[in-house]
C-alpha cells in the first residue's frame, strides 16, 4: 500500500488538497509523499517531479538541518511541535508537525502546516514584546509594572475584553470570578461553569491548561501586592485559581488553577504563570482560528458531496440531523423527529439489537470508533443501506455529551455488491471449471479459504488440510520461495503492483516438489486504505517447468561447445559493448574475459581497421542481415595484432528491432601469411586478367568491385577508375538485384562455384544480358561475364512461341491432332484424348488412321487411309462425318484439316481440328420440338395445328371434321385453389381426350383451356361418336375433388369449295354455345364445390359464414333496407369469406400471431372472394360488398384503403357483422366475448374501424343495449 492510501480515504485527500494553508506529509527523512496545491503553488513545485524529494528546496540550508533534527524529534513525541525557519524567499516560515502513526508503514508519517509569517505577523509583533519583558532566566524576578505590562499585551494579543481571575471551590462546584482589566461579558456564575467546562474534555484540558503541583520561590507579601483584595477574601481551602482571558462572543480560553495553599506559600509566581499563559494563548488562539477555518471547509466539502450529519446531546437525549439527512431518507426538514427512539424505530430489525450493542460499547469505551453499516427504512418503506461513523465528546470527568457524526448512503453500492456475490459464484464456477487451485485470504482476520481442487494439487483433500490458517500455506511451500512470496505480497500491499504472477514449489503429500504457478490480486481495501482481502489461482505446471529445465540443461551443454570452441564467441550489445566473451579470447588474445565484459570492443581494433568494422556492424544493423568481414586486426596482450575474420547476425527484440550483435572471430594470422605468398602467383595471371576480351572482376563479400579488366570499359563504356570501389549491385537491373543476392548467399554458403545471367546496366543507361561464372574465395568473389544479350532475345522468342502454341493448343476445346510428314501422331490435346479414347502416351509415333477413325456420310463407308481424306479435304471444314472411338462410340463432329509447312514451303506435317457436334444436334431437335409442342400436356400447339390445317385441307380427306374444345371453370379453380390444380386439369382432359381419339387424328391446345381436333375421313356423326366418349369419361373424372366439364363444338367440311375456315369458326361457335349452356351449371357446381371444401376443411367457417349472414341480414333490417337488400346482405355474408379456400390451413388454423408475410397471404381472400363471385353472373352484383369489407371507416383496412363513405354500404355492415360474429366465439388466436365485451369493443373502435352510425344501430337495435 502506498503513502496516499495510509493517509485515508479519497475525502480527507480531497480536503487537503482544497486547503488554502501549505500542507504536506513527509516520512521521518524528510522527503515529502503527499503536497497540497497551495504547497506546490507556493514552493514551485512542478505537477511532473518525483513526489518523493526532499523539503530542502523549501528552507535555507542552515535551517533544513535544524527542521530535519526537529523531525527526529517528531517521530517520538506524541504531540505537536512548532519550527520557525528562513525560507529561500528569505521569508520566515512557521511549520506545525504532527506524527500521524501508520500500521501499513514500515514507517510513520509526518503532517507539516506551513504558514507564512505574513499571516501572522502581527500576533508574532505581539510575542515579540512579550518575550521582551522577560529575561527567560530562573532566577529574574518580574516587577508589578512588568507584570501588567504582560497582561497588557497578552490580553491585546488574544483580542479580549476582559482579563479576571476564576476562583473554583471544589466543595460548592461553583465558581466566582472578578475582573483585572476589561469588562466581564457574563452576568452570573453559571453562565462562566456553562461556557468553559463543556468545551473542554480531558485530552483538552492537559493540551491547553498547565497545573503545577508547586511553585518555588513565591512570597506572600508579592501575591498580597498583585492580587486584588476580593480575590484573596475567595481564597481558602479547597479554591482552585484560575486567570481568564475572554474575548467578545468567544468562548474563555485556558487558565492556569493554583490552589489556595500553594498560593500562599510558593515564590515567584508570575513568571510561571504569564509565561504559560503565553504559551496557552498564543497556541490555543492559533489553533481555534485554524479550526474555525478547517471546519467552513469541512462543512463545505461535507455539503458538496452529499453526508448526511447528526449529532446526539446524550444529556437531554435529543438528536439533530442536517437537511441533507431528511432529503435522503424522504422527509421534509421540519417533519424530523429529534427523539432517538423515534431514529432507532426505522433501524432494520435484523441489526436493531446489535447497533444498540455497539453504541452501548462505544459509550462505555469498550470500542474505540462507531462504524456500523446497516438499513435504515425510508419514509416510503423501502429500506435503504448506510454507512454510519460517530466521534464522541467527554466533559473533564470522562462522562460522554455529545456524539457526533455522519450517514453515507450506500445503497447503490451494497446492491452491487449483492450482485458482485451472485456474479463470484458464476466465476468461481468457470474456475472449478479450469480446474485450477484457488485461495482466498482475508489479510485483517487472517480467514484462509481453499477449493477441493487447491489441495488436490498437493496430493491432500481439503479436510485432511484443516485446520486451515496462514501456516498451511507456509508449511507447504519451498521456504525459498516463501521468501519471494512474502515480498511480492508486500509490493501489492503498497499498491506498487496491481496483481502479481510467479512459480513456486509446494511439497506433495507423496514428498515430491509440484510446480504451480501462482497469481494474485488485492480485490478489497478498508476505508482507510489498508489491504482487506485477496483472491488467487495455483494452477499445476509441473510438466511445462520440467521441460524448461531440460531445455536449460540443454543450453548449459551449448554453452559447453561455446567455450570449448577455438573460435571467438561474442555478443555485444547495440553501441558495441560487450555482453558475452567465450573463452576461446582469453586463449588467442590473453586478454581477461571479467575485465573485457562491459567494454567497447573499439579498443582492441587497429585504429585502421575500425572504420571497416564499424561499417560492418552498421550495414548488419540496417539490413538486418547476416555478414562477414575478414583481414582486420586485433590487439594481443603482449602488444602485436593477430589477423582475424568474423561473422555476425543482428540479435532482435519482439519488435523486430536490432538490440544487439553476436557472431564469431576466428584467428587467421597464419592464413594471412600464407596468402602472401599466393600474391607473387597472381601476378603471373594479371597480364592474362587485363586482355581477356570476357567481363572479369574481383569483388569482396558485399560486391564492391576490387579490380575489373579493360573489357568493360570497351564494350560497356564504364571507366575502370570508376567502377572500383562501387558495389556491382548498384549496376545490376533492379528486377534482378534478389536474384544475385541468393546466388551470392548460396555461392559463399555452399564454397562452390556459381553461375547465373542478369542485365547488367552500361554506360548510356541501357543493358545487356551478361551470363556469369563466379567463385567465393578467402571473402573474395572472383567472377567472369559474357555478353549473351542477342543469344538470349534469340531463346526468348523461341521460348514465347512455342508456350504460346502449346497453351492455345491445349486448352482450346476442339480435338487438335498434329502428325508428322509421315502422318505418325506427334501430339493430342485433352479434347482430342477424350474423343478418340487415346491417350497420348497410347498414340504417340502411331499412325493417325489407327487414332483417327472417320466415316464420310458422303460415301457411307470409313476411308482406309488418312492420307486419302487430306487429298480430298485439303482445306476448309466439313461437317458430314462421323468419328469411330476406341471403345466403339460413334461421334458426329466437324473436322478441319490444315498442313504444316517448313521454311521451304514444304509440307512438314497435318494438323487436324474436330469436334463434337452431339450436343448441336440434339438441341436442334429440341428446338425443332418445342416450336411444335406445348409443354405442359405434350400435345401439337397453335402453330403446328394452323400448319397442319393447311396441308390437311384436301379433298382426299373429306369429310374433314373439326372439333373445338374447352374447359369450363378453369379460370374459377385458378381462382379458387390456384394454377396448380388448373394445370392438374388441363394435363388430365389432354389425357381423355388422347385416349378416345383415333389414329389419323391430330389434337392440338390451342391456348388456355381450349383445344381442337382435325379428323380427316370423318363424318359428324363419327365426331359426335367420339365427343360422347371423352365426354362421357370426363363427367365421371374428378381432380381433387373438382369434377372436369368440357364444352364441345364440332363442324364438319364436305363440299370441296367450303373455306376450311369457316369451318373452323363454325365448330367454335358451336362449342361456345354449349360452354353457355353447361358453364352455368359448371360454376355453381364449382361455387358447391369450393364451399364443401371449406365445411370439410375448417368446420368452425361455415358456422362463420351463417352467422355474418344472419347479422348482416338483422343490421339492414334495423336500418329499415328492403327485402331484396336484406336478402343481398344475407347472400354476400355466406359468401365473403369463400377466398379463404386459397388461404393455406397452417395459417387459418395458427393459435400464435401470425407473421408480416403470412398477414399478408390472408388479405389476399377478399380478393379471392371477389374472382370467384364475380365468375358467377347472377351474383356479380356481390363482388364489391365481398371485396370491400375488410375496409376500415378511417383508410387503414385493405384491399384498396378505401375510407368513410368510399367504402360500399354493404361492405360497410359486413364489416361489423364480421367483427362482431369473430368475438363473440371460440378462435383459435382469441378467447370468446360477452355480448357486453364485444358491443363495448365495437364502441371503441367505432370511427376508426367501424361506421359509427351503423355500430349505434346495431348495438342498440339489434343487440338491444342502451349506451352505458
């Protein structure tokens, strides 16, 4: 726990810091934790310094020293103590320190008031005289005139009225008193006991009174001198003596009592006594105007945030609350009841006992603060949480007068409390899930709390562990890892870690170390900032711990081979110190690794050869690569240089950024002499180096060029003198750069020689191919280039070409065969594979009449030689043959056949192009069908009979008789039970019409429902023969339930010069005559038909429609309607709702509120009701009272929103019959109404749904209910 946190809660802070005084609070060193604003403010202290800095940027430096041993001084004393320094500003500065002890704190706090000399400056003026009148030393004797003098001052400095001496008699308890200087505020005795004793407790009296047990050298003949003549008549036995000081409307400060022997015998008196008056006044007035001002804070803070005071005079039993209390507890402020029995009433009778326990102890001083949390209950009944705390007040005597306090409503929090306990639970649940270890521990009462699953861990149950206490986990725990524990917990308890992670051991019950890796966290505080609880989790990691030591082990055996390497094993860190030296550099260099450890690697470099290695390590760190660096020296012990080559990687943090080096050093001071003498061999080979007419180079490792022939300033115009020292990446195309950088990598990786071809850039800019051959020696690449710039176009158009056949001959989807000049196949693609059921690999070298089998529907027969069909089919497409596949298919296709010619125009080869034209052709009789068929019943359709009826129009076929057909009610079964069922019927009579018509005659639908015959060679009486047959099978036929009706007319051509026309319209008049004759019929039939099916299907619906009908009926009847409209209303309500047979039975017979898409599925029946009656021409005139009467009076109803009178009277009534009829009956998705209950409905929505004068008529003319 942090300083803060032990100061107290967020309150007190918030009231220091608003403080207009200096305040801070300092540990006994001197190092301020906490400064208020007015600090800062003053002493320049910035919002960003560190808290914890010394107070020596406050005082002078001789004065710090001296604050500093007051401090010491401090951290002893129980009281407060008073420091007057010089300040920086070279101002005085009063400093109050007050030790605030801490049991969080390793250490106590000190509390510093730094008031500046201004303030007081004139009672410090005041002091100043005083201390002038006196020597300060043992043995001066004051003087009567120095005396009052004294008093003078003393009393300017309190700004009183009055100066007088208080005698007190014990016996009497009573007091006198009798004026020395001013004029007495208090008229009699009580008023002086009333003011002065209630304000002073115990504590008070010995901080602000001096009593002395004797006084040395004080004569009587002095005293007889001083005090006046009434006051030595007050003194005798058993009279204590006070001297007052008392200002205007202020309460008496403190006095100092002799008693009436001492009086008498005791010396020198005065000087005791004024210099304690002194110190008493001076402190006592300080301190009440720094209350005062503390306390107009408080209130101030107290009101801001919302407390609640009270205070309870235990004399007269009487409590007093603020007004903020009667706001909180809903009362007005003068409802408050001053009885505490009246408080204690509305106390929760659950905690009623205990508070008044509590507050008995608090009284008694049993306990030493009251601080009860219990509900209270508000004056509208419900109970409300608070947070109490009261400060008792004693007289001198130590008996209690007052308590006073404050209430904090915490209700809200309490609830989220109840609701953070029921939340625990759940999470608690998920852990036990986890199967992880926790633990609880209340740090106050020292209440371990432990899961079965914490004790599993460690081989125990949790009831062979009990007792449970703070040593369970002690015991079990590795006492080295205890210690860890202890100081991790503390961190927390500092609030300097939010929650802490660690692994610890724990010994199993079997004796064994188990792993577990333990997390915690401080969940709750006492209000004064102390820990209160934690909560944590042990999850067992004994295996994962295992496998980190295996992998430490080993790492202890790498770093074996490190240090056994004689090789120079490094690792530095970013600004090139090192951090790790194997033992191979004490071995080589003899330098100490403990001395080279935290050193710059710099100074062991030749100074020319530590730019290149700082270089080296730069271009790592920015490439974030790999390299190498050789022929750089290193200084030995003994002074001399030793030639090494190194290698290093950049070492990366989680970010990926480079935060370090590592890498070896190998000695090579031999190798290097060595070379020396390889140097005079290349000298012999310069002069053949020089006039190569090839590109030859030296490069190091990076590709910096070290030496180049004159070839490339001959044929690429780039100067030697330029190019050394450049790096050849920078003249390579950039398209290529990656490709040289992996042959590089892998030439110098595997020692070996590379080769590869990149354009290279010349002088004017341009490039050219250069193909290379390069070797990696002793960090040099020796390379050498040719110009293959002209080789290379050459390969790459080869290249394109040949890709750019073979894909387009691949992926093309007609058969491709290609043969050689001996007509033996060279290549097939997949197409031509999967025709001919040859695989290429089958084929290959074969001769193409063995592949390619063709029969030339010209000839009929398969030719015998390809040879013969190239001669024939030299060129061009043809599309007469057929091709014979391996496995005896036989494929229509097209072929094309096309020579190869060489570059002598001579013919190379043959290229044949086929493919498979089966899907053509059957598409094309497809279409050729359905241009003649209808699609639904199969039969001829309009176009074929029209052609037909052409060429059938011969005399060889007279007589030539025409049958015209059509269904009746097929667009009232669309209507009724949708296009389905009417296909259903139209597919069943092509059928009887099919099955009783002879061969020779062709049936046709025409469109519709209507379809014609054309019986060449048949008389009238044969087509009347045939009408009565498919008549006859069509009356006894029935598609779900509706019977098929067909209207027949035929008309018979038997004279050559009839217009077959004539005939035709003839034969349909005719059968119009009998759709006018049986249609009628039919529909009603229909109409029966449609209403059985809802009997049948919804029973409650027929019931349904009888009763709208009768309603309706009974409504024009009250509204004084003829008998033929009555009679109208009572046909439309049976009829209304017959479109309901087109609404799905899921959706009619729905309990539930039925969905936006199946709404809208049932207003579809008014519209189908509509068709259906319309069908019908002796009830057309009811469609519009059917289709409307789902209107509503206000335009929100449906089909058409039709609004007031736009809507037809008789939808208008229907309207309310059916409303009326739908409540006042069982359904599925509302209970059944009263009579009363659906009259008072109708009310209700009468203007909105209904017509209000139709709903008046029928309620009180029909239902016979007067208007309530």
């Amino acid at each position: 726990m942090g300083v803060l946190e032990s100061i107290g809660n967020q309150f007190c802070l918030d009231m220091l810091e608003l403080s207009s005084d200096r305040i801070c609070i300092l540990d006994c060193e001197g190092r301020v934790h906490f400064a208020n604003k007015a600090f800062r403010d003053k002493f320049v202290f910035e919002e960003d310094q560190d808290a914890h800095f010394p107070l020596n940027g406050v005082f002078r430096v001789e004065d710090f020293s001296r604050f500093t041993q007051m401090l010491l001084k401090a951290k002893k004393s129980e009281g407060s103590l008073q420091f007057i320094g010089i300040g920086k500003e070279e101002a005085p500065v009063i400093v109050t320190v007050k030790r605030v002890p801490s049991s969080d704190l390793k250490e106590d706090l000190l509390y510093c008031l730094f008031r500046p000399e201004e303030r007081y400056q004139a009672p410090m003026a005041k002091i100043n005289q005083l201390l002038s009148l006196y020597d300060f030393q043992e043995d001066t004797t004051m003087t009567i005139s120095t005396e009052h003098k004294a008093i003078s001052v003393i009393g300017e400095m309190a700004g009183a009225n009055a100066v007088y001496w208080c005698p007190y008699d014990k016996k009497k308890e009573k007091f006198g008193f009798m004026p020395w200087r001013g004029d007495i505020p208090f008229g009699k005795e009580e008023e002086i006991f009333w003011f002065t004793m209630p304000l002073r407790g115990e504590k008070g009296q010995e901080e602000s009174m001096n009593h002395y047990d004797h006084f040395p050298h004080i004569s009587e003949d002095f005293l007889l001198e001083l005090i006046p003549m009434e006051i030595r008549k007050e003194l005798t036995d058993g009279v204590e003596l006070q001297c007052m000081i008392v200002g205007e409307g202020e309460e008496p400060f403190g006095a100092v009592l002799i008693s009436q022997k001492e009086f008498q015998t005791q010396e020198q008196i005065l000087w005791n006594l004024f210099l304690s008056q002194l110190k008493s006044y001076v402190k006592t007035k300080r301190e009440y105007y720094f209350f005062r001002e503390q306390f107009y804070k408080y209130k101030f803070g107290i009101n801001a945030i919302g407390v609640a005071t009270w205070e309870w005079d235990i004399r007269s039993n009487t409590i007093i609350f603020s007004r903020k209390w009667a706001e909180i507890m809903g009362f007005e402020y003068e409802e408050l009841s001053e009885r505490l029995e009246d408080w204690k009433d509305r106390w929760h009778p659950e905690e009623r006992q205990e508070n008044e326990r509590l507050l008995e102890a608090f009284l008694s001083g049993e306990i030493q603060s009251y601080s009860p949390i219990h509900r209270m209950q508000h004056r509208e009944g419900h109970w409300k949480w608070f947070m109490t705390r009261g400060h008792l007040v004693r007289d001198r005597l130590g008996n209690p007068i007052t308590i006073s306090g404050f209430h904090v409503d915490i209700t809200e929090s309490e609830t989220m409390r109840a609701h953070y306990l029921q939340e625990r639970e759940k999470y608690l649940d998920i852990i036990e899930a986890t199967r992880a270890g926790t633990w609880e521990w209340n740090i106050q009462t020292g209440k371990n709390i432990y899961n079965e699953r914490w004790a599993e861990i460690v081989g125990y149950t949790l009831e062979e562990l009990e007792p449970i206490t703070d040593d369970t986990w002690a015991n079990l725990v590795h006492p080295d890892d205890l210690v860890r524990s202890d100081e991790i917990v503390q961190s927390l308890f500092y609030r300097e870690k939010e929650y802490y992670s660690m692994e610890c051991r724990m010994r199993h019950k079997d004796g064994h170390w188990v792993w577990v890796l333990d997390k915690g966290k401080v969940v709750r505080w006492t209000e004064d900032g102390k820990p209160l609880q934690m909560f944590g989790t042990h999850i067992d990691i004994t295996e994962a711990k295992l496998l980190e030591m295996e992998v430490k082990n080993r790492e202890d055996n790498y770093r074996l081979l490190v240090e056994s390497s004689y090789d120079i094993v490094y690792r530095l860190d970013k600004n090139g110190i090192f951090e790790f030296i194997s033992a191979a550099w004490e071995k080589v260099l003899g330098h100490s690794i403990k001395e080279s450890i935290g050193q710059s690697f710099e100074p062991y470099v030749h100074k020319d050869d530590l730019p290149r290695i700082q270089e080296f390590f730069w271009h790592i760190e920015h490439t974030g690569q790999r390299m190498e660096t050789a022929d750089y020296r290193l200084l030995h012990k003994d002074g001399s240089y030793h030639w090494f080559t190194t290698n290093a990687v950049p070492i990366l943090d989680e970010a990926g950024l480079v935060i370090g080096f590592t890498g070896i050093a190998r000695d090579t001071t031999e190798v290097k002499e060595a070379n020396l003498k390889i140097l005079e061999q290349k000298d012999e080979l310069e002069r053949f180096f020089k006039v190569n007419l090839d590109f030859f180079c030296i490069t190091d490792s990076r590709g910096v060029f070290l030496k180049v022939n004159d070839a490339w300033e001959k044929f690429l115009g780039l100067k030697v003198k330029n190019l050394l020292g450049q790096n050849a990446l920078q003249f390579v195309h950039p398209h290529d750069l990656e490709l040289l950088k992996d042959a590089i990598s892998q030439m110098i990786e595997d020692k070996k020689d590379g080769s590869f071809t990149l354009r290279f850039r010349r002088a004017d800019e341009s490039y050219v191919m250069l193909e290379w051959k390069a070797q990696y020696t002793d960090n040099l690449i020796y390379a050498a280039a040719r110009d293959v710039t002209e080789k290379k176009k050459l390969q790459e158009n080869l290249f394109i070409e040949k890709e750019l056949f073979r894909t387009t001959l691949l992926s093309v989807g007609d058969g491709v065969i290609a043969t050689d000049e001996t007509n033996r196949v060279l290549l097939m693609n997949t197409a031509a594979q999967e025709m001919t059921g040859w695989t290429l690999e089958e084929a290959a070298g074969r001769p193409i009449d063995e592949i390619y089998k063709v029969i030339y529907e010209e000839y009929d027969l398969a030719h015998d030689s390809f040879s013969e069909s190239r001669a024939y089919y030299r060129r061009g497409e043809s599309n007469d043959r057929i091709l014979l596949a391996k496995d005896g298919r036989k494929l229509p296709i097209e072929e094309s056949i096309s020579p190869i010619k060489g570059s002598d125009q001579g013919i190379t080869g043959i290229v044949t192009v086929f493919r498979d034209i089966t899907p053509k052709i059957e598409k094309q009789k497809q279409t050729e069908y359905l241009s003649y068929h209808d699609v639904l019943t199969g039969l001829y359709n309009r176009r074929f009979a029209e052609d037909m009826l052409k060429r059938i129009d011969l005399n060889r076929n007279l007589p030539l008789s025409v049958m015209m057909m059509d269904l009746n009610g097929l667009k009232l079964t669309n209507d009724a039970f949708g296009h389905d069922l009417g296909d259903l019927l139209l597919i069943h009579s092509a059928r009887i019409m099919r099955t009783h018509l002879r061969e020779g005659d062709i049936l046709s639908r025409m469109g519709g429902d209507e379809f014609m015959v054309l019986m060449p060679k048949t008389s009238m009486k044969e087509a009347e023969e045939v009408k009565s047959k498919i008549l006859k099978e069509a009356d006894a036929c029935e598609v779900d339930s509706v019977q098929i009706s067909i209207a027949v007319g035929i008309a018979t051509k038997t004279l050559k010069h009839q217009n077959i026309q004539e005939v035709v319209k003839v034969s349909d008049n005719n059968m119009y005559r009998d759709k006018l004759k049986y249609g009628k019929i039919m529909k009603h039939k229909m109409i029966d038909t449609i209403l059985d099916r809802l009997r049948e299907q919804y029973p409650k619906e027929n019931e349904h429609l009888h009763h709208v009908a009768m309603i309706a009926r009974s409504i024009g009847e009250a509204m004084g309607m003829s008998n033929e409209a009555q009679d109208r209303l009572f046909t439309a309500g049976k009829l209304h709702d017959i479109g309901k047979i087109k609404v799905p039975r899921e959706i009619l017979l729905k309990a539930g509120p039925l969905t936006y898409e199946e709404y809208e599925v049932v207003k579809k029946h008014a519209e189908t009701s509509y068709q259906i009656i319309k069908s019908l021409e002796e009830y057309g005139y009811l469609a519009e009272d059917v289709l409307y009467h789902h209107e509503r009076f206000d335009g929100k109803g449906y089909p058409e929103g039709l609004k007031g009178d736009e809507i037809p009277l008789h939808s208008r009534i229907l309207n309310i019959a059916d409303a009326y009829e739908a409540m006042t009956h069982e359904r599925t998705y509302s209970r059944k109404k009263s009579l009363e209950e659906a009259a008072e409905e109708l009310r209700a929505h009468s203007g909105t749904q209904f017509d209000p004068q139709i709903v008046d008529i029928f309620i009180r003319q029909v239902l016979k209910i007067e208007k309530n």
